[in-house]
C-alpha cells in the first residue's frame, strides 16, 4: 500500500516523465520505425508508459494533438489560399463542421469579424499545385456553403511563417 508521500512522489515523477516527454517530441518523432520505443529508450522508461503518459496528456488537454506538419511546399504544392468567408453568425458552426471535415482543408477556424474593414469570420486553408486547383476547391467550398456566406476572397501564401508548434525550454 502507498503512503501519502510514496503518492506524492510518484506524482512528481509523473509530472517530471511528462516535462521530459514534452522537451523530447516538441522538436518532432524520430524518424525509425517505433519512435515512441526510441522515446522511451531516451528517456529510460517502458513504451507503455510513454504511450499511456501521452494519452493522459492529450486527454486532459495538455497536448492538442500529435500529427505531422508537412511542408506543403516540399510536396509541390505552392498554390496555398487561405479562403476568408463572411457567414452568417447563426451558421457558422455547422459550416465548420461541413468545411472540416473536407479532405483538402488542412485547417479551419471561426474568427472575429473586424468591421467596417474585415467582415470574414470563417477561415479554411485549401493547398494545391496551381492557383486553379486551389479556386476549383474554394469553389467546392463555397458550393456547400449555398446561402450562409455573404462573400468571400482566396488570400495566397508568399512564403512559409511557422512549421512549429510552442516550444518550451530546458532539458
């Protein structure tokens, strides 16, 4: 039976395994077949704990996600429109869900309108190998859309800002 301060110690460590997991994936998985044993190799524990750790953490919100970042570029897509929506307030939450779930948006998001200047409150990023593909996919958008969007325009990469998500720091 553990004592309150075997609980509590164990607790620390839990919170200290899950410090070094964060520091260890922040920068990406390992390249090799079974990056999770690499992790746990590094960091001198079972797979399974590194699993359950980063199930725990993904489920009370402490990570997001874990997916991979592609360099959109790279892969020969360089036609990369953010398309801007005005949507009625009342639907917008339904469009997001429609939108979302379209394998060609690698992201979408309700926004703040900024008025007079900026009435676009949904955003859903297209990618394509030429700027026709990427308005062929808006155009798809706006389809689904029908009569809950206002207006809309295709805003063009020029180059890439950030690939990375928040880092922390130490090791």
């Amino acid at each position: 039976m553990l004592t309150q301060q075997d609980e509590g110690d164990l607790a620390g460590d839990m919170v200290a395994l899950d410090r070094k997991l964060v520091l260890a994936l922040q920068s990406g998985l390992p390249l090799v077949p079974r990056p999770y044993d690499a992790i746990a190799d590094e960091l001198g524990v079972s797979p399974d704990l590194v699993r359950q750790r980063l199930a725990l953490m993904q489920s009370d919100g402490r990570i997001r996600r874990i997916g991979a970042v592609p360099n959109h570029y790279q892969l020969g897509y360089t036609a990369n429109g953010m398309s801007v929506w005005d949507v009625d307030d009342g639907q917008v939450d339904a469009m997001g869900a429609k939108i979302g779930a379209l394998d060609f948006v690698s992201h979408c998001y309700r926004r703040p309108r900024h008025l007079p200047d900026w009435p676009y409150n949904f955003f859903a990023m297209a990618h394509g190998k030429s700027r026709a593909e990427v308005e062929d996919k808006v155009k798809q958008i706006a389809d689904i859309m029908g009569n809950a969007c206002r207006g809309y325009e295709i805003l063009y990469s020029k180059r890439i800002l950030k690939k990375t998500g928040m880092r922390i720091g130490g090791r």
